[in-house]
C-alpha cells in the first residue's frame, strides 16, 4: 500500500474517532472562559482603526506577491510546484523523512485543475483574505477595534508576508486551520452551533493542521502541557495532585485532554508512515552554531526581547502559556534543523510567536495599549520592509541571470555547476522548462540530475559529465557558503570560446 492511500485511511479513521469522542465528551462549555471577566461590550468600529487594517493588509499583500512572478522566487518552488506541473500529479508525500504530507496538496491541486502559475498567485491573495476573515471572527473574544489592531499586527508581521510570499510554505494553513478550529469552539461556546458537532469540528481542524508541518506538533503539545499546569496551578502549587485522578477519571470532560487526542493520533502516523526525527538532509547542514546565530541575530533579539518582556511581567497565565508554548519549537528550529529563518530576518520558522504576542498587546490596559501597540507596529514594520528588501535584491540578481541563461540555452548548449546538487537540479529544470529547448550539461556527477522524465524529451536535453563542448557555464561566484549566492555565466570550455 503506498504512503498516499494508508494516511488517507488513517486520517478518516482518525476523524471517525473525533467524532465519536466528541460524541461522548462531557465538556462544559460555559467554564471556557478566556478570563473571569464577562466579554467587554463592543463598541462602534473606528474609522481609524478599519482603515489601519485595510492599509497593513494592502500593504501585506503588495510585498509578498511582489516577487512572487514565477517559480523561481525560490529554489524549493523550482522543485516542489514546478514538478507538480511538469508531472500533472497529487500525491501526499513523505518528503525525504521531512513529515509534512498535506504540505503541497492544495498547490498541486490547483496547478492540475488550471494548469498556470497565476492561479497560485491569486490564491494566496484569496487565501490571505479568507485568514484574516475567520480570525476577525474566531477571536470574538477580543472588542472588534481591538481585534482589528491585532489583525493589523498579524497582517503586517514578518513571517507573515514571507509564508505568503511564495507558495511553497504550508504554515499559512496551519493558521488557517488554527484559526478555523477556534472559530468552530467559539460557536460552540456561544450556541450558535450544535456544542458536539462544534467540538468535532473544532478537533478535525487541529488535527489536520498538525500534518503541514512537523514542527506544529511541538507548540500544540507545549501548549497543552502548559494550560494544564495553568489549569490547575493552585492545586500542583500545593503538591495536591488528586487533580491527576480526576483527569484519568473523566478524561473527556477537560478540552486539553480532548485536544491532545489529535497529538497522540499525529504521533501515532509519524511513527507508523516513516517519519524521521533529524532527517538526513536537514542533518547535513553542519554550519556552526555562531554562524546561525550570526545569520539570524535580529530575529533572535526581537524573541528574546519578548521573551525577557513576559518574564519581567512576573504572571503565569494564558499570555505567558501562549508564548512560552513557542520555545520547543524555537529550540528545534536552531539545535535540529539549524534554520531559524527562510532569508535572515524574513522569518517563518518561528512565526508562532510572532502571532500570539499581539494578543497579549491587545489585552493590555488602555493606558499601556497605545504604547504597546505603536512599538509593536513600527517594529513589525521596520522588520518586514528590511527583510522585503534583502530578499527581493536576491531574487532580483537570481532572475536577470536566469534570464540570460534562458536566452542561451535556445541558441546554444549550456553548462552548469553550482556545487549544491538539488540547487543545480532544480535551477536546470526551470530554465528548460522556460526555453521549451535547448541542452544543459551538468559538469559533475550526481543522482538527482536528469531525471525529469517528463520535462527532457528530443527538444529539451539533459546531460551530466559531458566534455564542456558549450562555451558558457553557470556557476556560483560566492567566496564562501556563508555568504549569498552570486549568479554568474562565464566564458569556459574548449579553446574555440575564447
């Protein structure tokens, strides 16, 4: 049986059985409460307020499809999206160890039904809509001009625009999915919907946001751990731990045990569908410690500025839960898979906890909220546009010699050694694909080279190893490989090139 149909068995099992255990669940709605306070009366929305929304979601939306024109905005897009054009297919894969099998679905999907780049772009614009609405609605909670600074925080935060600046990152449907299973708990708890079918919804949700990335499972099972500990902070503080019995009695009448029902299930596949704690190829990247911390030293300033901040407020409550549930997650981005952000400082790996400080910033006292919001704000801002910058001047230099290697290769072979093989692979497949002819020649050996059956046919040729019989070779120019990548085309080949 392959991966693809044993987790799609696994998975409607698995719902079967949410079903059911929202069926037998003996929740009190009414005792979850996001504090003793009875919910702050709203009041009529600010003009100033809706209009920063619609100004951080523009300009939101302006930056992250800005560069995202075709799919070499980034390596992986080369890879993953183009190969699902190429090949017409949509399978939920384990990517090399990596657990993430919902990951591509709905890009393959689209890619198949309309057969262009285009519809990628317009659906992350649609789907960035379709975020900020259910969040607008599933954080009801929060007085509506409140709500609307924090979707404004949400919209203009850095990882935020970068997971939407290309379709190759799956942590937009982990929000998504996030925000639809609160959504589903708050009809729920206002009876505006059935309160079991509401909780069964609410769980599917969360269980299928857990297979876009694996990390995911890291904050879920922190913050589980944590509201128990919040829960139940008087009785642990006074080492009464019949708190324990009465969880083992009655399981299904505490959310966070319902809610680690999904955890125990993902857990469950991961082991049983292969997949791997340190994967090879993330184990690989043997970069140093200092030169992570060097890469990335102003997203780990701006965390541990939060993180010092909560600390210095000296509380333990459901803010402090939600941000220290991010530091798992943290510690495994840097100690595992070595790779804090996507470019620098435009994150994505640590979205997380970019996301849940405003919430707490909206919480905050009227004295405190204008103050906090501002910093916040410009911070957000000023980190956005920094990291916007950096990677558009690197996909700027990328495209305009792409472009002349495209150019070549329909008139003259082209060779091609850039020393990272799955770079080298992916970069040979877009200019192909792009040319619609031509020949490239890999200069070294490697098995991932030329076996794109789909793509090489009679007009479009691949080779590896071959004496260097064309005169120009794309290579990388850069000194070491901690420094960015520098694109060149050079004269190299036989004597009649120069």
């Amino acid at each position: 049986m392959s991966t693809s149909a044993a987790l799609v068995i696994f998975l409607f099992a698995s719902l079967v059985l949410l079903y059911l255990t929202s069926q037998f669940s003996s929740v009190n709605f009414n005792k979850l409460k996001i504090s003793n306070k009875s919910d702050i009366k709203d009041k009529d929305v600010s003009i100033t307020v809706l209009f920063l929304m619609l100004i951080s979601g523009v300009f939101s939306i302006c930056l992250s499809t800005y560069n995202f024109t075709d799919f070499n905005v980034d390596y992986d897009s080369m890879s993953v999206q183009l190969r699902f054009l190429i090949e017409n297919e949509i399978s939920l894969r384990i990517w090399n160890g990596r657990f993430f099998p919902l990951s591509h679905v709905d890009n393959a999907i689209l890619l198949k039904v309309f057969n262009s780049f285009t519809a990628l772009k317009v659906y992350l614009i649609l789907h960035f809509i379709c975020l900020l609405t259910i969040a607008y609605f599933a954080f009801d909670f929060i007085p509506k001009n409140r709500r609307l600074v924090f979707l404004s925080l949400i919209a203009i935060a850095p990882p935020v625009v970068n997971i939407y600046s290309s379709a190759i990152y799956s942590e937009r449907n982990i929000l998504l999915f996030f925000c639809t299973s609160v959504l589903f708990l708050r009809l729920g708890m206002r009876g505006n919907l059935d309160k079991k079918l509401a909780l069964f919804l609410s769980l599917s949700s969360f269980l299928v946001s857990l297979y876009f990335k694996e990390t995911t499972i890291l904050y879920a099972a922190s913050f589980l751990g944590l509201f128990f500990i919040l829960t139940n902070f008087k009785a642990l503080k006074a080492l009464n731990y019949s708190v324990f019995i009465d969880y083992l009695k009655s399981p299904l009448s505490y959310i966070e045990t319902l809610f680690l029902i999904p955890c125990l299930l993902w857990l469950l596949s991961f082991l049983l569908l292969g997949g791997e704690i340190n994967p090879d190829y993330v184990a690989k990247r043997d970069k140093s410690l200092a030169a992570y911390v060097s890469k990335n030293y102003i997203e780990l300033a701006v965390i541990s500025a939060i993180l010092v901040f909560m600390t210095l407020r000296a509380r333990f409550d459901l803010y402090a839960v939600l941000i220290l549930s991010c530091i798992p997650m943290a510690l495994y981005c840097l100690l595992v898979s070595q790779s804090i952000g996507a470019s620098n400082i435009f994150t994505y790996y640590n979205y997380l906890i970019y996301l849940v400080f405003p919430i707490y910033i909206v919480s905050t006292d009227k004295s405190k909220f204008l103050t906090y919001v501002s910093i916040t704000f410009i911070g957000f801002t000023a980190i956005t546009i920094t990291g916007f910058v950096e990677f558009t001047e690197r996909v700027s230099k990328r495209n305009k010699i792409i472009s002349e290697a495209i150019d070549i290769v329909k008139n003259e072979s082209l060779n091609i050694n850039l020393g990272l093989p799955w770079k080298e692979r992916n970069l040979a497949r877009f200019i192909l694909y792009k040319a619609n002819r031509g020949h490239i020649n890999h200069l070294t050996s490697h098995d991932l080279f030329c076996k794109d059956y789909s793509l090489y046919d009679e007009g479009r040729i691949c080779t590896v190893n071959k004496l260097p019989s064309a005169c120009k070779t794309l290579l990388d120019n850069r000194t070491s490989k901690d420094k960015p990548e520098e694109l060149d085309i050079i004269l190299a080949g036989n004597d009649e090139c120069n």
